[in-house]
C-alpha cells in the first residue's frame, strides 16, 4: 500500500477521534466528507459522490462535499435525520503554516446540542438527556435545553417511568455509558426514536460545581455530571447561561405513560404527528415563543399539588375578570422576542446585532407590560419584576452602542452607533472624508484636463486609479499622470497624491471594521452580566404568557373554573370534549355528564359504534388534564379529584418490531395500568378482550373489571361491547351502567351522542358498515345473517337475567357455571346436531389418545369428522 497524502493522514486521525460523526473536512470554499462518510452522506443529502486519490498507485477513495457558505441547509438536513456532524475547521493562517495547515474539529453539532437553524422549533424545547444507572436498580435522569440553559434531574426507580419521562419532554438525543444495556437501549427505542451518544466522565469540573448547589444527592449530581461533561466535549466553548440544575420528583406529577399521551392526543395528534388536531393546539393561546413552550412543558406535567393549581386557577380569575388589560397585556407581549434563547446566545457567544436590538426591544416593552399587570393586580406585577434597574443598565447600553437597524453579519460593519466610540468616529470621519476628496479630484481633473469622460476608481488590486479612454489620451498633459495599467479601449493611472489619499482611506476602512467587531464583541461580553437577570424575566414573561393565553381561550370557549373534591368525587355537568367541539359546527356538540362519587366509581359504558364512547372518555380525561396544569375546563360545572395518574387502553396497533400481536399489546398495556394505578389513579379502557375469541374476551374483560372494583377502586370507565358484562352491575357495588343512546327510524339509526344511565341492547354494527359505504350486497348478506342468528339462537340476542349472566361468566365460581349448565339442559331440548356433538365429544374424553399410533389418530379424527357432517 502507497503512503497516504500528508492532507490525507490528517484527516484520518482526527476522523478517528469521531467515528460516531460525520466529519466536515473544510477544505477552502468547501466541507469535504471522505469514505463511508461521502457514500452516506451522498446517500442521505443526494448529492454527488465523486472520488479522489489518497497516494501514488491507490485507487480513487469516495468523496463529497458541500460549500462552505450553504453548509447550515445540509448540516440541518442531517441534524433531522439523527445524525451528527463534526466540524473540522483550519486554525492558523495557511500563509504562516509549515506544511499541511493544521486543522481541528470546533464543535460538534447532535440533534440535542443544535443552537439554531431549522431543527429547532420555536414552541417546543430541545432536550439533551444523560441516563446514568445505579447497581441499586435506580436511574438517575438529568436533561438540558441548550438553547435556553433549562436544567433539571430526577431520580427513577422504574424504568419504564424513565422511557415515559424521555418521551414526554420529546427528548433528542440521550447519554450514556458504554456498557449501557442493550435490553434497555432496545426497551427505549422501540417506545421513541433516540440518538444515543456516550460519556463516561461522572465527576463535575470544580468551575460547573455550582450548577449543583441545590443538590443533596451524589447519583443527582453524577447524572449531572455526565450530561455536563458531555456538553463541554462537544460544544468547545463557554456554557455560562446553564441555569442551576433544577431538581424534580417524579411523583410531583401526573404520571402518564407513552400510550397514554399519546391516546389522548395531547401534543400531537394520532394520525397526523402534528399539532393541529391536539389538546396543545386548542389551549396554547400564547403570543411568545417561551409562553408556547412553557404551556407545552405544564401540559406533559400536571400538578398533583392542589395548592399550586389554586394559584395558576387565581391568576386565570384575574385575568378574564379584566378583558381590556388582558387583551392589551397580550398585545405588549408581542413585542417580546425570545428572552430565553436570546440568553442562551449571548452567553453562547453566537448573538449577533440585529438579536441584540431584538433584546432592547423586549426590554423596553417590560414597564408597560408591568404597568398593565398592576393595573389587573398589583400582588402579581410585585410576584414577577422585582428589579427594574438592570433592565435600564442594559437598554441604555445597547440604544447607546448599536444602530436600530444593524446587518446580520458581525464583521462587515455598520453595527456600532455614532458617538459611541471616538476612535472609530475619527476612522469613519477620515474614510468618509477621504471619499469626499476622491470625488472632488474627480471634478477637478476632469476641468483641468477636459476631458469629460475621465473617472477615479478602485479595485482591490490596483487600489485607486484614474481612467481615460484611448480617444482622450491626446488631451492629457504630458508627465502629469503615472501610468500603471493598460485596458484594450483605456488607460488608468495613478499620482503620488492619489497613493497617498488611498493608504489614508484603506487603513481608516480596514481599521474600522477591526474596531467595530471588537466593540460589538466588548459589548456582547457586557451583556453576558445580565445573562440570569435576563433569564429570570424570562420565566416572569412566559408565565404571564401561558396564563393569560388560559385566560383568553377560557372565555372564548364558554369554560368554567374547576372544583377540587376532597372525597373524590366527579361531578361534570354539561361537559364538552376540548378538541372535538373545535372541529363541528358551533352549537352541535352534544355535552354529557359525568357523574362519579360513592357507590359509582366504575362506569361500564355500552352502546353503538360511532356514537361516542371512546369521545365520552378521553373527553374526562384531557378536562382532568386542563384541571391540574391551572385551566379552566369546557363544561357548565366541574368538581374533579386530583388525580396521582392516568393510563389508557385505547385503539389497536400491532408492534411489529418487537414480535408483538394487537392482543399482546392490548395486554401488555393493561397489565401495566392494573400493576401501577391506586385508587387515586384514572383508567380509560376501551374495548378490552377484543383481541381473541369472543368469550376469551368477555371472561378477561369480567375479570378485570372485578380486580379495578375489588382491589384498585380506581376511577374507571371501561367501554364494552359485550353486552352480558352488564350484569354485574347487581353484583358489583361500585360499578354502575351507562350507555350512549341511538334510536331507529326507517331502517337508519340516529345516534344521539348522549350518555345516559342503563345498558345498551346492541352495537349497530351493520349500520355502521352502511355509513361506511360497504357495498350494498355485503350489507344486505349481512342483515339476513344477523337475523338468522337472532332466530336460531332463541335467547342468544334476548337479555338474560342479570343472575344467569353472572354465572356463565363468573371466573371465581365453578359450581355457578356447572348448575347454570345443568339449567340450560333442563330447559332447552338438543337439536340433533347437538346430539351428535354430544356424541363426538362423549368419544374424545374416553379415547386414550397418547397410546395411539400415527395411522390411528388420523383414522378416529376423520371419523369424528363424519359423524359431525
């Protein structure tokens, strides 16, 4: 093998520092990607992969490469995709290097370290999570939104409260150690797409050891230290804006599992991964980006503290008690741009101008936004600003230091006000004299030559010359100009007075701008003073925010502020489903009571398809929801407990990566909300059992809903279409029958949407395919199918007696199945089908099979067969 190319050699070494990374090479004007790299990326990006020689006699080696100035738009695109990308810039001038130009990689940019770009969402946070276990089995979990300084842990005992605390803050990308498991790492990706990245460093650099203070707890303080260390691997520069890490128990809030969140269709909806269509999209009413993330952030987090809800419900009451100040608040806080972020730039060192002014502007808006909030309540302007003088130090900083309408760019210039700084005045002064001169020489030549024609210009190659075209060289005095370069139709020439002019103008130009970045710079450190003041009004800002947007959705929707019970009691009157009554013609939606106290803690809900059911459920659990994050909720009254957690077995979906059926899904889901819910927890079960054979269904169905009632007491509505369940309405206590009624007309059903106490007698189904459009001989098949059934089964489609129900299904009674069978024979003679089978099965219990050859088990099963033709 041929020695590699010096350039080539550099490349590898420092690619194997990143394996896990795409490495952008920059080579002048362009990034370029080499080996697997350049095939991938060529691959994910759908560009060009061509090749290049690495050495003397070696074959050609894959390369790509994208420029230099629109690298953001592919550096995005991978960003998207999970990727990450090492960026591998040169660190000396290429003029001064002795050999190759040495070259180092200055950030590394994962999905959950990005700053800006594409990839980060305005409304939502950028979570970065590290994932340290401990050999007790616990788990400790820290996460961190890099672009706001958010940082916060907790300590897990049950992994599955990790998987559901990672999907729940949308996390990006998590850390961990190398040995992580790998049944785990599987566990957790199955349940959300993931890019994992690893560091081992548990132990806290002594200059970060205060983002700690307030942790009492060393696995606290390691998990931390492990997403700590890793942010200061990657990023290579100052992390000042971290925030002090927040500790938060997990039993502090609502716990929701991934299925449930995502059921309940609380951030996006089920069909279409967006946020129309979600609980988000109907009561994030806020104005400012940090607003939109914080009631993003309450929604995945309710309150379990009464307390605190009360306070949130309060400053509701106070702000739809005053509609002019609310309207007109919401209107200053438009002028706010994105505190949080703004400060993460700055302490960042990624800010530039333009954001700067965007901050002044912000913080000039802050006395008027007090002003309007002590007009509503002057105990809540005095609860959010406390301090007004660091706001007046750094508006007059940067109305004294920066023009209003600066360039993006921070080295071009034009940045820095007038009169900020003597220095750069005097520069500017002398180039903007200095072209005031080039102009008058202009005029002057061109009089004391004649010729009108002749002009001064400048490249960065020759400086400034005087231009004359070949027609109007004979009117030039001779020896008056210097020749310096001959065009094809014009001459140009320089005078040691022009040279002289010029060298005054390029250094005042060229010393300007080196000037003026450095003061932008001087200033931008400035403003990293102010970084936690800024940060602090911030959360002041999206509170107002979040709360004045529940206020603003509550009066338009006609909600009402929510009772809490002492007793558990649920009692909604005139309830409406959040989203739905959003998406039907206003005033047809059809609002239902929910009524739960003693003796009725289980609803067992029956009725058509398409009626309402599964509406009816989710719609107590999202005005649960609403309740404990601080919003009023849709219905006409409303007392509700609050609830410790919440579990959902809604729809069906077969996990295909992990080998598992709709019914083991449906079971698996069950069995974590009957192992984890108490009594202060609330189930939705919708359809359970309807995975398997009918009465493998009805028996799991009857015996789950008698271990809710028996040994959870949990607030419970289980929707069923198996119709017997009904019974054990006499022999449960608890369990109470409710149904959404529909009525018959003309051979078509009209379903009313109203749920009302009792039993439904069918589910309509036929009719339900005929709304769907079935073809109109399977709907017909169908009917005459179903009315054969109703005849042949005698008592199959007539209610029995609650008693005879009970005992066919009972799991826990053997004797009451045998004698309800013994009844059943007594009062029904045998068909003569029935005889037969009777026969066969006779044969089957006295055949001693085990002790049968091949031949003679085939024999006796076809014999079986015959008979029962």
């Amino acid at each position: 093998m041929a020695q590699l190319t010096p350039m080539m050699k550099q490349y590898l070494e420092i690619k194997a520092q990143y394996k896990d990374a795409f490495l952008f090479f920059r080579l002048g004007d362009f990034y370029e990607m080499f080996y697997e790299d350049a095939k991938l990326a060529a691959e994910e990006l759908e560009i060009t992969l061509t090749g290049r020689g690495q050495g003397q006699g070696e074959e050609r080696i894959p390369m790509c490469g994208v420029p230099y100035h629109s690298a953001d738009q592919y550096i995005s695109r991978l960003i998207e995709k999970g990727y990450k990308i090492a960026i591998c810039e040169q660190v000396e001038d290429p003029k001064e290097a002795k050999g190759v130009v040495k070259r180092e990689v200055v950030k590394l940019l994962t999905p959950g370290t990005v700053m800006d770009g594409n990839q980060i969402k305005e409304k939502e946070n950028n979570y970065l999570v590290a994932l340290t276990c401990f050999d007790d089995q616990t788990f400790g979990l820290s996460r961190a939104d890099l672009t706001t300084g958010e940082c916060a842990v907790t300590l897990i005992a049950d992994f599955e409260e990790v998987i559901a605390d990672i999907t729940g803050a949308q996390a990006k990308e998590l850390v961990v150690a190398a040995d992580f498991s790998p049944d785990l790492r599987k566990r957790l990706e199955e349940k959300w797409p993931l890019t994992i990245s690893v560091e081992e460093k548990t132990e806290l650099e002594p200059e970060y050891a205060d983002l700690c203070a307030e942790l009492s707890s060393d696995k606290l303080v390691q998990s931390v230290a492990r997403l700590v260390n890793y942010l200061i691997r990657t990023q290579k520069r100052s992390l000042a804006h971290l925030q002090r890490v927040r500790y938060y128990a997990t039993n502090s809030f609502m716990k929701m599992d991934t299925h449930t969140r995502r059921n309940l269709e609380l951030t996006e909806s089920l069909r279409e991964k967006k946020k129309a269509g979600s609980l988000l999209a109907v009561i994030d009413q806020t104005v400012t980006a940090m607003g939109g993330r914080l009631v993003k952030s309450w929604l995945e987090r309710p309150l379990l503290q009464k307390e605190a809800i009360e306070e949130r419900l309060d400053v509701v009451s106070a702000f739809i008690s005053a509609y002019f100040e609310r309207e007109e608040l919401r209107e200053q806080l438009r002028y706010v741009y994105d505190l949080e972020r703004l400060s993460g730039r700055i302490a960042y060192g990624s800010v530039n101008a333009r954001e700067l002014v965007q901050l002044k502007r912000s913080l000039q808006s802050i006395p008027l936004i007090k002003q309007t909030i002590t007009a509503i309540d002057p105990k809540l302007a005095a609860r959010w600003f406390r301090e007004d003088e660091f706001i007046e130090k750094l508006v007059d900083l940067l109305e004294t230091s920066l023009v209003d309408d600066p360039p993006i760019s921070v080295t071009e210039g034009g940045m820095i006000r007038d009169g900020f700084h003597q220095e750069l005045d005097s520069y500017r002064d002398a180039s903007k004299n200095g072209k005031q001169w080039i102009a008058e020489l202009e005029q002057k030549e061109k009089r004391e030559t004649g010729v009108k024609s002749l002009k001064i210009g400048f490249n960065r190659v020759f400086g400034y010359y005087i231009e004359v075209t070949r027609a109007n060289l004979h009117l030039l005095p001779e020896g008056r100009y210097e020749r310096k370069q001959t065009l094809t139709n014009a001459e140009r020439f320089i005078t040691p007075e022009l040279k002289e002019k010029e060298a005054l103008i390029l250094e005042a130009e060229e010393k300007m701008e080196q000037l003026e970045y450095e003061l932008f710079v001087s200033v931008r450190e400035e403003a990293k003073q102010y970084v936690t003041a800024i940060q602090a009004l911030a959360r002041a800002i999206s509170e107002i925010d979040a709360l004045a947007g529940f206020a603003a959705v509550s009066e338009t929707r006609r909600y009402t502020r929510p009772q809490f019970s002492p007793d558990r009691r649920i009692h909604i009157v005139a309830g409406r489903h959040p989203v739905v009554e959003t998406v039907i013609p206003k005033g047809q939606y059809v609002a239902n009571d929910v009524i739960m106290e003693e003796g009725r803690e289980m609803l067992l809900i029956t009725g058509p398809n398409m009626a309402g059911k599964s509406t009816y459920m989710r719609q107590l659990a999202l005005l649960s929801i609403m309740a404990q994050i601080g919003c009023f909720v849709p219905a006409d009254q409303a007392e509700l407990p609050v609830f410790d957690q919440m579990f959902t077995r809604i729809g069906a979906a077969d996990d295909l990566a992990s080998g598992q059926s709709t019914f083991m899904v449906e079971m698996l889901e069950t069995r974590y909300a009957l192992t984890k819910a108490t009594e202060n927890s609330l189930l939705l079960l919708d359809e359970i059992g309807r995975g398997t054979s009918t009465y493998d269904g009805m028996a799991l169905a009857q015996a789950i809903i008698e271990y809710i009632h028996d040994h959870l007491r949990a607030k419970t509505l289980f929707s069923t279409h198996y119709h017997e369940l009904t019974a054990l309405e006499s022999s449960l206590e608890h369990l109470t029958n409710v149904h959404v009624s529909a009525v018959e007309e003309d051979g078509t059903v009209v379903f009313l949407h109203k749920v009302v106490d009792g039993q439904a007698d069918r589910s309509y189904g036929i009719y339900v395919a005929q709304l769907a459009e079935l073809p109109e001989e399977v709907i017909s098949r169908a009917d005459d199918l179903l009315r054969e059934l109703e005849k042949d089964g005698g008592q199959a489609w007539q209610r029995p007696s609650p008693q005879q129900v009970g005992e066919q299904l009972s799991l826990f009674a053997e004797a009451a199945i045998e004698e309800t069978a013994a009844t059943t024979e007594r009062k029904r003679k045998p068909s003569r089908h029935a005889e037969k089978e009777e026969a066969v099965l006779k044969q089957l219990r006295e055949k001693d099979v085990l002790h049968m050859t091949p031949i003679e088990a085939i024999s006796f099963v076809n014999e079986m067969q015959r008979l029962l033709k």
